[in-house]
C-alpha cells in the first residue's frame, strides 16, 4: 500500500494537526463500532501532540470512557522516571480526560510487578494484547484504530531498532529489548506484527536530522536496515512530516498541508 505523505509548515503546526486529526479518528471509529484504540508513541512530536490535543474544545467529542489507549514502546525503568513514555503521556493529556482506567495499557515499569525482569513484564504486555484481541483481528494484537509512531534519525520505530534482534520476533506481540543504541538500554517494544496488524498507522516526523531515514524509508529500504519501511496499516499508511524532516522527500511525494 502506498502511504500519504502529508507536510506541515514547523513542528507546532504539525503536532496541532495530527492532534485534530486523530480526533476525526477516534470519533469516527466510536461511531461505527462503539469503542476505539489508540498507540500511544513518546518523543517530541508525539508528546505534543497529545498536549495540544489536551488544549482543544474538540477533545469532548471523543468518548474517553470507550477508549482503549496501549504504548508502541516504553523505556524500562521506575513508574516515575521522567523518560517514562506513559509518564510523559499522562501529564500531557491522559490525566486531563475522564479516561476508563482499566482500559489504559501502560507497560510494565521497572519498580513494577516483575520486578527488574524485562522478559517477564514483556510477556505480560503480550498476554494482555492477545487477551485483547478479538477473532477477527488476525493477528498477535488488536487491530488498533491508530498506531502513533515516531522515527528516529536511524530509522527505528517504537524500540525496534536497525538490525536489532527484536525486527525479527514474527510471533509475539511485544518484547523486551536489551541494549538499544539509544539510552537507556533496556526497553519493552510492539513487534512489528503487532504494530501491521492496526487499521491505520500514522509516522509522526519533525526535524531535518530525520530527513535522510524519512526519505529511504519512503524509497524502497528494507526494513531491517530502515524499521520505520516496514511500519504500515492495513488501511492506511500516513507519514505525517514538517518541512524539514521532508525536506529529503522528492516534491512528487509530498503534499503541504499548511503555509
């Protein structure tokens, strides 16, 4: 499936759209089937998109209570370190909507209930996706509505990282990654079945260090060297980029979204 490629004018522009847009999204999604679900990613982008999500009076239109929220990946360490991925989302937005809390997915922290053991809060994570997963989901994880991912200047998604062995789990739902490139070292990750098997997943990319992963990832790279080529939905497939994380993108590819 080819992806959309969608260019906003700076950073801010592009976290207040995707916020609006995920809005549609999770409506629409509400309307046809009672419930949605979202993958929640860190990192700049993501996080301010939830930010200026929490700012919108648009924000009311989604049901909170029937929304199912998980995380694409989450740094291994105390539930209140500040590089927490689900800390950072709560303060963000989650603690500002009447959210179920049984249907918010954080992944295991370190001081957590299994305890410094990676694998074994991984396989809890997989246990609870596939406890999630309906028959007709046809995959380890629920077919999510929306997958947030960011992309980092190596290409990786979520914490698959190039040439990792965590690219290659073909079974499992998530897992636990030891010595990433990026600090800290020890993470717990959607696999990349997981994160195919949603509806619509959405590459969230500001910065012109990012630019050359954006634009082999858009030209053909194997998804082993360039994780963020084999990021893609069964539906739908954005890249969502501000200019200069575009601005290796060839012009025939793109389409500005704002001046």
């Amino acid at each position: 499936m080819t992806p959309t490629v969608i260019v906003h004018r700076d950073p801010e522009t592009l976290a207040a759209a995707v916020a609006a847009r995920l809005v549609t999204r999770l409506v629409d999604a509400q309307a046809a089937t009672g419930g949605a679900s979202v993958v929640l990613t860190g990192g700049g982008v993501g996080i301010a998109t939830l930010a200026a999500l929490a700012g919108m009076p648009a924000r009311d239109a989604i049901d909170w209570r029937r929304l199912d929220v998980w995380w694409g990946d989450d740094r291994f360490v105390p539930a209140a370190d500040p590089e927490r991925n689900e800390k950072q989302a709560r303060e963000a937005l989650l603690d500002r909507v009447p959210l179920d809390p049984a249907r918010v997915h954080a992944m295991p922290p370190s001081d957590g209930p299994y305890g410094d053991d990676p694998e074994a809060a991984a396989e809890a994570y997989a246990k609870a996706l596939t406890a999630a997963t309906r028959p007709e989901d046809h995959g380890p994880a629920p077919s999510f509505d929306v997958v947030l991912l960011g992309v980092g200047p190596d290409g990786h998604v979520a914490s698959l990282f190039p040439e990792r062995p965590a690219l290659h789990e073909a079974e499992r739902a998530a897992v636990a990654v030891r010595g990433a490139p990026k600090p800290p070292p020890t993470r717990i990750s959607l696999t990349m079945p997981a994160i195919r098997n949603a509806r619509e997943v959405w590459l969230l990319v500001a910065g012109k260090e990012k630019a050359p992963a954006v634009r082999m990832a858009l030209s053909g790279a194997g998804w082993v060297q360039i994780p963020a080529a084999g990021a893609q939905g069964r539906s739908r497939t954005l890249w969502l980029l501000d200019r200069a994380a575009a601005s290796e993108v060839p012009p025939s590819m793109g389409r500005l979204a704002s001046p």
